[in-house]
C-alpha cells in the first residue's frame, strides 16, 4: 500500500474526428513515445494514441470523439508515500509491507518529501500552476486489496492544475508532415496507490499482495462520442489499462463501439468497462454495478502541504522543512521539447529524427557521444545511428546499453568513410562485422577484408579500360545513348575491384573514357 | 508507623524509591494485589502482571546502581485498551479486536516505558471510546470505586432508597472509565485516557481525579486507535495536579510519526507554585450556565469563582455564542470520521472475521454486525450518510463551519484578555448504572458532552480538577480551558486551585487496610518535592 502514485488527469480532450462509413477506419498518428524523461508519469503523458482528423466523404455524418485520461504514474522514490517502507520491483509479495501499510489501527501517515518533489517537478514540466498549499482526503471504498477502507489522494485541492503538454504527431494529407498538437493536463495529484489482488479462480481464493511497487503505469481511459456542434455525449470509462499499445486498442474499439451502438439506435450507458486484450474488446465491468459514492473526506492526518517559492520563502526556514518550487525548477533537466529543438536547430536534423532519437533510452546520448569522435556530418551520424545502428538492435531486441557496438568504434567507421578510406556498402560490411566481433576495431575489419578503397588512378583506369574492352555490346548501348547503361559498366568495375573502388570515381573514369 | 498507599503522590513514591525506603517490586505487587482485590469494578481488561513485575525487576536493577531513568522509573502505570502495546492484547473493548495484539507501542506508551514506568495493564472503556459511561463495551461496564467508599455509604445509610447494594453501583463516566477506576483505587499511579469528546475529563470528575487533556498537537497520536482523528488526544488521569505534569512532560512533544504534532520544541512542564493569583483573568463562560447543571456543581462553581476573586483575581463573564450548536456539530463530525476510521475493519487483515465465505462483501457485511455493537454501527451508519455526496455540504462542509465559529469564540475570549476560563466538567455527580442505561448511548454522550466537547473542537488544553463531595458524598469536578499550547499556564492555575480545595482523599477501607507500606511518615514528608 502507499506506493506513490501521480494521478494525471486530461479531461475532455477533443483529439479524434471520426467519420462513419463503409470505410471508417481510424489511423492513428504516429505513436510518440517517451521521452528521455527519467520519471515513468512523464511518459505516460505523451504516450497517447492519436486519432486524427480525416476528412469525411461527402454526405457521410461526422462522428467526433472525447478522450479523457487519468493516468496513474508511479513516481521513482526509494520509499512509499505515506510510510517508510521500502519500494522495490518484484520483491517477494507482502515483503515491503509497513504497518501502516497493513492499515494496523493506530498507525498515521507521514508524507514522502521525495514524493512531493517530484510531483512538483512533474507539474513544472508539464506547465502547470503549483499550487502552494494543497489538501489530501479519503476517498472510501470497500475492496480487499484496500485495507484500510480508503485511500489517501488529492481530489479537492491537488498539488498541481492547468498544465498542457505539446507533442507531435504526422499529419497532413500523405502523413509525412510533423505536426504539433497540445492535450490539456487539468491535475496532478498525490495518490496512494492501492494493492494488487491475484484471483485464484480454481479454488475461488484472492490473494493480496500489498507490496504495491511494481513499477507500473495505469490509464484509465474516458471515453464519449458526439456530432460536432452538438454536446457530449455519454462517457464510458475503461480501467486499468497497462500498456500504451492497449490503452490505442481500448480507446479505439470503444470509440467505434460507441459509434455503432448509437447508429444502430442503440443507447450508450455511463458504465466502468475493462479490456480484454485477448479479444481486443471492452466489456462491462460486473463488480461495478451502481453508482460508488466514494465520500469524500479531508484526511484528517496530514496537515495542509505547503510549498513556498523564493519570494514566500519563510527567513531562516528550514530547508529540510519547507520545500521550494524555484529550487525545483532550477534542478528541473532540459525538456524534451527543447532538445529535440535543440537537435534539429544545432544538427539541422529532421524533426522526426529528433524523436526517434529521444524516444529510444539512451539513443540520444550515443548519438551526442558518435559526433563528438566524428568528423562525419551529424545528419549522417544520424542516419547510420537511426537506420543501421537502431536496426541491428531492433532486431536483435536490445536496449542501447548493450548494444555490442561502442559510441567510438562507430565513430572510427564514420571517420574513415567520411575520409573516403572505404565505400558506404563497405562501411556497411564492416559495421556488420563490428556488431558480431566485438573488440575490433573499424581499421582492423577494414585492412583484414581489405575493404580499402582503391587509392591508385591508374589501376583503375587499367580495370575501366579492360572492362570496356570485355563488353562492346554495352559500350554501343551508351554511346548510342542509353544512358542506364553505364551504371552496367560501373557495377562490373565495382566488382572487378571488390567493391573498394568508389563507384563516383569509376563514372568519372568511365565517362572520360567512353567520349574520347 | 505505615504509611498508606493511598496518601501517596506520584512524587512522593518517586522520592521514596529514589531513597530505597520501598522497591519498584514491592510498589508493584502493591499494585498487583489492589488489581485483585478490585477486579470486580471492571477497570483492567488485561492485567500484565507479567510485564510489570519484570519491568519493576530491570527498574530495582537501575536504582541498586543509582541509575534512574526519572522521575517515572518504577512507577506503576495503567493504559487505555485504545492505545497500542505492542505484544499485548488490544482490544478497545470490542469484538473486533479481541485476540489483536499489536506488533508496537503508541509513541505515548513508548515513552512511558523509555522512562522506566511499569505497564500494570489495559483499562477498561466503552467499545472504541464510543461513550461516556464507561458502559458499552464488550467486557462489561465500569464500576465506579466511589460506589464503595467511606464517604458515599455514609451518606447512603442516611438516606435509605432501599435498593439493594448490589444493584447500585455508580458509572464512572467515560469512555476512559477504566482508567479512572485504577488511578482511583491506588492501582497506578498515572493513567492514559484519550479525549475526543471529554472521555478522559468525564471520568475523572465522576471518580475525584485530575484529568488533562493537552492541546491539539502537543502529544502524538500514533498508536491511539483513533476515534475522532481531528479531536482525539491522550489524556492524562492522575491522582494530583502535579502528577500530570510530570507524565506530561514525557509524553509533550513532536512525533514524526504523527504529522499533527508540533515541530516546535516544547518546553519543560514541571510546575511553579502560583502564590500570587492576581494578575490572572478568570472567565466564566455565560452560555455553560445550562439549565440542566445540577445546583450543587452551579454553586460550587460560583464558590469556585468567588475563591479565585477573593485571592485576587480578575474574573469575568465572557461569551461563547456558538456553543448551543457544539454538540450537534461535534455529533456529524464526530460520526463522520468514524465512519471513515472504522472502515479497516472488514475482517482481512487483523481482528474479528465471521464465518461467511460466500463473497467477500458477505464477509465484509457479517464480520462488521458480529464485531461493533450497536453505538458503533450506529454513528458509522450516520457518519456516512452525512459524507454521502448530496449530503455532504449540508451537513459535513456546514459542522466544519460551525467549528471554525466555535474555535473562533475561544480565540476570541483568549485575546480580551481571559487567561483561562473556568467551568463545570459534568453537569451532576456520577450516577447509578440503572439509572444511566435508561437512556441511549447517543443521548448520553450528548448529555454529558456539554461542557467539554467543545474544547476538542477548538484542540485546546482542559483539566478536570476534583473539587469536593456532593451532599451525596461523590465527586464534583470543575474544568479549567486554556490557550492552544498554554498547557503549562492551566496546569499551573489548576494546581494552585487543587491546593486550596483540598478534594478529600476517597476511603476504602474495606480494600486498603492491609496496603499499608513500610514508610516513615516523617521522612516522607520530609523529602524534598523538587526534582
């Protein structure tokens, strides 16, 4: 019980159009992942699916639909919200457990400073207003992983309000365009996160686990269809939604589930529904049945929390007392927002690449670490590090820090096909063989294969010349004015030479050849 | 010659264990055997003999080397069956709890046996602190030691009602009726209470005690098993003024395990002795003149004003204009957090659990009607019902308004210039259990509440100061109301009234004859009170 949770929430946000017909279809944008944002509540934000707009076909009725998240982010701290035990990923069931935790009678909570900065920090990167003093209650309800019979949150007064995030999406007509869109944060809030129920079907027995650290995100999607111009329509809420790929799932079928319900004179219930990820389908939640009154109470034990920023600093505080938004902001790391900026402003890169780069952990960095040893352009390095590089551990499921390839020996291999030392198709072989023989280098792989280019003009002549003389057939095809043909003619030259001739220099040699 | 146990200030004990005249085991198996003798009044619902008699061994051990923890160290103690003790049983007199035994100890209790107190045991009380008889709980009701005292059976004899002795014992008020009956009967020394209401004040009026509630804040919370958490405070019963403000010391200040307690450092509590009293501004709340007050308590406290007036003292009559709607505003706020606070009852992890295993809610359902009586699912079911959502501003958000208005007419009598007020803690003597059950637990506590809910309400610090013997020849106590945090100030204007009162010891004969100590009279009095 307690482990920190920060309830986010963006209500109402308008980010689907969709239309109805034969083909309706809803495609989603591309799905922006996270960032390089440390803190897993940070990317639940921006992990959204994105219905984008289409145009409808003349005549067909337009369907707009409301999206509406609360997304429950553990926050990274070394201790629970409101108790000194331990948070830790898969510990042993009910290790962690403090006696608060086991809401034994008697026991208080006692607020997680860490927790609180970093809900501040949170709010800060998602352009919220902080409020100064914020409340907690009780929100009651009888379930066997809440062993208290409430749980301690921020529903009147949270810790921080009014926030927007913007992201990017592709759009335009062939969806090749960056397009850049806002979602409305409208709360954070503390939470205690309740604890996990395991339901042994078989012998009809539940099992408690209240731990509650697994590192995990939980979005609980709200969801309601309308015609533009016309008011809301009835929400559904589907919960518990623990990936980003089923939360695009859930919200999609839902959305269409809605659409057909109510073209086929059906009627939509303010219902909770869950996702079976099996059958890709929502279903009406049995235990919910009515209306839950939480009862909503200020908790009694834990006074008003209170920040202060420089100017409301109290003189001589504390500073293990009171804590300070201003000192927040100034350890707040660089937005992801602005570095990919940054990236596109001092690389000239491509805003896309900007966020594969910064969507993949640890991608940015080696990308930062290969041009700092490189003379290659960093649109360059950016290819081979988003093309190559990502490839290879794409499809060898690998995160970047195991990747067998350093930042240096990519580096080296950029270097010596930026001096011209070997062609690109080589520098692709020798990649392959920097990935499965680890602990050579670029040079050692290009002088063992002898993957040099040929430096000496004049043996190249000699092999553009016997070429020609071997193929007079395709000699009279360029001469004659088919212009393709000499690509013929460089490929033979290029094989001739074992590929380490570059082919710019063999159509040079060729073209010079063939006029005379 | 002995003297006896019941002539004994806790001090007193202190200095005479300090000087070897008694040990801490033999003060303990004083203590035990009173236990015994007084079982029947019902005030232990679980005596650690166990516990105390090897916390009195480990305490001679200290005061052979000449080192004593303090001015508690051997010194019996008794707790309310509310508070946590860790590897003893637990109950607040209800079902649900009986078999629970907590795996650590109130900070309170903590604290106490830091100081070297032996733990006598866990007092009787109603069920969760839900009354103010001391009669509602699951192990039966208090009896009060005054029902078989010297002083109440004369007068009884005079006055002949012919019921049957048995049948006529007297309440001892409540919730923390327990422990009033042991600091009463010599059994400890000092006892904890809580207070949410005035369930430490009650009892102590009705049993001839001094008992303190602190200010909000002051004392930690953690491990009281809550009632009210916005109200409840450790109270504190003793036989003599003094005697309070040495557990309070100990006990005063921040916990970091209760995040209500002050972060300030408190100062010490020790006691000056008031000579002078005529720089001090007694108030006398107009509206606690209700016409429910018996006339002895109206006239002892109109004699308690003339004293203070008499040596000096300004005293004036000030206004409360809020407090006709105290007790219903205490009532919803009260229920509400009950509701709430009761909630971790369902039977899973610790506590009573029913048989019914059709489906968790069954369970839930079951356990809860087998484990609460009817008081507490009673204010449970009331307390949700003003937090349900169509309710919640018109009952919950409206009490806490009122609050602010009650807790405002306190601050408000404090800034003209009142020191502290003074008014009755109960509105007549205890009275026969037969009598008190003709009415409901609910109209009771509303009752009796009166005069003392409304200080829980403002988190102010209140002590009960037993005056004198009614012409029925029980207690009568008088309430002191400080300033938030201005414990030390009341408790030394109760102090100074304590001694010009002079509250008769209360006489058991027939259970103290052979408790005597093997004291000298003289070195008693002589040894020195300051610490």
């Amino acid at each position: 019980m307690a482990a920190p949770v920060l309830r986010l929430g963006c209500p109402g946000t308008r980010w689907a159009l969709a239309w109805v017909g034969s083909g309706f279809h809803h495609r989603r944008g591309a799905s922006i992942g996270s960032t390089s944002n440390p803190t897993r509540e940070q990317s639940a934000v921006t992990q959204k699916p994105l219905h984008t707009a289409q145009k409808p076909r003349k005549g067909e009725h337009k369907w707009e639909a409301v999206v509406g998240l609360e997304i429950h982010a553990q926050i990274s701290s070394n201790s629970k919200l409101f108790s000194g035990s331990q948070v830790c990923f898969s510990a042993p069931p009910n290790s962690l457990v403090s006696f608060f935790d086991a809401s034994l009678p008697g026991t208080l909570p006692v607020l997680n400073r860490r927790c609180v900065e970093a809900a501040v920090m949170t709010g800060l990167a998602l352009n919220c207003h902080i409020n100064k003093k914020s409340l907690f209650d009780r929100k009651h309800y009888f379930y066997a992983d809440l062993p208290a019979g409430y749980q301690i949150t921020q529903q009147r007064l949270p810790i921080a309000v009014n926030g927007s995030l913007v992201y990017s999406v592709w759009g335009g007509k062939k969806r090749n365009q960056m397009v850049s869109r806002t979602v409305r944060i409208k709360q954070i809030q503390l939470e205690q996160d309740s604890g996990k129920s395991l339901h042994d079907d078989l012998r009809a027995q539940t099992l408690i686990d209240l731990n509650r650290a697994e590192g995990q995100l939980r979005v609980d999607a709200n969801v309601s269809v309308h015609h533009p111009g016309e008011p809301l329509g009835i929400r559904t809420e589907v919960k518990n939604l623990n990936s980003i790929r089923f939360l695009a799932k859930a919200i999609d079928f839902e959305i269409q589930r809605q659409i057909n319900e109510l073209e086929t004179g059906g009627e939509i219930l303010n219902e909770t529904r869950s996702f079976d990820c099996q059958l890709g389908c929502t279903v009406p939640m049995r235990d919910k049945e009515g209306k839950q009154d939480y009862r909503f109470m200020p908790e009694p034990n834990l006074p008003p929390l209170v920040l202060y920023d420089s100017t409301s600093l109290p003189a001589g505080a504390d500073s293990q007392q009171v804590i300070n938004i201003d000192q927040i902001r100034d350890t707040l790391p660089e937005l992801p927002s602005v570095t990919r900026e940054r990236l596109v402003q001092q690389y000239g890169l491509l805003p896309e690449h900007s966020f594969t780069l910064l969507n993949e952990v640890g991608l940015l960095e080696f990308f930062q670490n290969v041009i700092k040893e490189t003379r290659a352009e960093p649109k360059k390095v950016a290819n081979w590090v988003l093309n190559t590089f990502l490839g290879y551990l794409k499809q060898q499921n690998l995160a970047v820090s195991e990747s067998p390839v350093s930042p240096s020996a990519l580096a080296e291999l950029l270097n010596l096909l930026d001096s011209k030392a070997i062609s690109s198709s080589a520098a692709k072989q020798v990649f392959q063989e920097l990935w499965s023989a680890e602990g050579k280098t670029a040079a050692q792989v290009v002088s063992e294969q002898k993957l040099e280019l040929m430096q000496d003009l004049e043996a190249l002549d000699r092999l553009c010349l016997s070429t020609m003389e071997g193929h007079p057939q395709v000699v009279m095809d360029v001469k004659k004015g088919n212009s393709r043909a000499i690509n013929k003619l460089i490929g033979l030259v290029r094989k001739a030479t074992l590929s380490r001739a570059d082919p710019a220099l063999i159509k040079d040699i060729l073209e010079k050849r063939l006029r005379s | 010659m002995g003297s006896k146990i019941n002539e004994l200030r806790g001090q007193k004990v202190s200095a005479a264990l300090k000087q070897g005249q008694i040990t801490p085991t033999e003060l303990c198996r004083k203590c035990l055997s009173l236990i015994q003798k007084t079982k029947f009044l019902n005030a232990y619902i679980t005596v650690s003999e166990e516990v105390a008699l090897k916390q009195a061994e480990e305490s001679e051990k200290r005061y052979k080397k000449g080192q004593s923890l303090g001015d508690l160290d051997g010194i019996p103690i008794a707790v309310k069956d509310n508070f946590s003790t860790s590897g003893i049983e637990t109950t607040c007199a209800s079902n649900m709890l009986k078999g629970y035994v907590p795996p650590y100890n109130a900070t309170v209790v903590q604290k106490l046996l830091d100081q070297g107190a032996l733990l006598m045991g866990k007092t009787n009380l109603d069920e969760f602190a839900m009354g103010s008889g001391s009669t509602d709980g699951v192990f039966g009701p208090v009896k009060n030691p005054w029902s078989y005292s010297k002083q109440y059976r004369e007068k009884k004899q005079q006055n002949p009602h012919g019921e049957s002795e048995d049948s006529n014992w007297l309440i001892t008020g409540g919730s923390s009726g327990g422990s009033a009956a042991a600091v009463s009967t010599f059994t400890c020394f000092a006892a904890l209470g809580s207070d949410t209401g005035g369930s430490t004040r009650n009892p102590a009026a009705h049993c001839g005690l001094v008992g303190f509630k602190p200010s909000y804040g002051l004392v930690s919370r953690h491990g009281l098993i809550p009632l009210v958490n916005s109200m409840d405070v450790p109270g504190i019963l003793t036989r003599y003024v003094d005697d309070t403000a040495i557990v309070l010391d100990i006990l005063a200040g921040h916990d970091p395990r209760d995040s209500t307690t002050v972060q300030e450092p408190v100062k010490s509590f020790i006691l000056p002795t008031l000579t002078d009293v005529s720089k001090l501004c007694i108030g006398i709340p107009k509206e606690y003149l209700v016409p429910e007050l018996s006339s002895e308590v109206r006239s002892l406290w109109s004699k308690a004003a003339d004293l203070f007036e008499s040596e000096g003292a300004k005293v004036i009559e000030v206004s409360l204009p809020h407090t006709c709607y105290s007790i219903i505003c205490y009532h919803v706020l009260c229920t509400s957090e009950v509701a709430s606070n009761m909630a971790r009852f369902d039977g899973l992890e610790y506590g009573h659990r029913c048989d019914i295993n059709v489906s968790t809610e069954a369970m839930y359902a079951a356990t809860r009607r087998e484990g609460f009586n009817d008081v507490v699912r009673g204010r449970i079911l009331s307390g949700n019902f003003f937090l349900l959502k169509e309710n919640y501003e018109n009952y919950f958000i409206k009490a806490q308004k009122v609050r602010r208005l009650i807790a405002n007419d306190f601050v408000n009598v404090f800034n003209s210039g009142v020191d502290v007020l003074l008014t009755p803690t109960t509105l007549r003597e205890a009275v026969p259990y037969l009598e008190f059950i003709k009415e409901d637990n609910r109209t009771r506590s509303a009752q009796d509440d009166i005069f003392t809910q409304a200080v829980n309400m403002a988190g102010l610090p209140a002590v009960s100061i037993p005056v004198s013997l009614s012409s029925e020849g029980l207690p009568i106590g008088l309430q002191f109301i400080g300033r938030a945090f201005c414990d030390q100030q009341l408790l030394t204007v109760a102090k100074w009234f304590e001694k010009q009162v002079q509250f008769p010891v209360i006489q058991l004969p027939q259970l103290l004859d052979d408790c005597s100590l093997s004291l000298e009279n003289e070195k008693l009095a002589s040894t020195s009170l300051k610490q």
